[in-house]
C-alpha cells in the first residue's frame, strides 16, 4: 500500500493484524534472539551491577564473565 508518515501507523498495525497470532508470535521470538544484546545487563543501564562492579574492583575481563554467566539459562 501507498505509505506516507501520517498513515505509516495504521497500515503496519493493520498488516501486522492479519499474521495468525501463532505465527505473529514465532517471528516476534526470532526477532527478539537475533538482537542479542550485549548491553542486556550493562552498567550504563543498571547501576546496581556498576555500583557491584566497582565495590569488587572488577577490571573489563571479569565484568564480562559475570554478564555473561548471568545471561545463561539455569539449568535444573
């Protein structure tokens, strides 16, 4: 369809509305896992894990390890 700025909402909300909800919700999930943010737990974002990192003087390499063991799925 013909888009300008002032429909852009509309007709996206409406396209979006016709994938199956099942569908909708498999892309959102794959599209969601490919960001793969890196800054999921950074410090600019959370000053808890600054005010942590800096308390236990942790340098870049350690930061990292730590971000990454708190992303990882627990396992049971």
């Amino acid at each position: 369809p013909q888009m300008t700025s002032f429909n852009q909402y509309k007709i996206c909300s409406e396209l979006i509305y016709e994938i199956p909800l099942n569908e909708l919700n498999k892309l959102f999930i794959n599209t969601m896992k490919k960001r793969n943010s890196s800054n999921a737990l950074s410090a600019r974002y959370y000053k808890e894990f600054n005010q942590l990192f800096l308390a236990l003087r942790m340098n870049r390499n350690s930061k990292d390890k730590m971000i990454e063991s708190l992303k990882t799925t627990i396992q049971i």
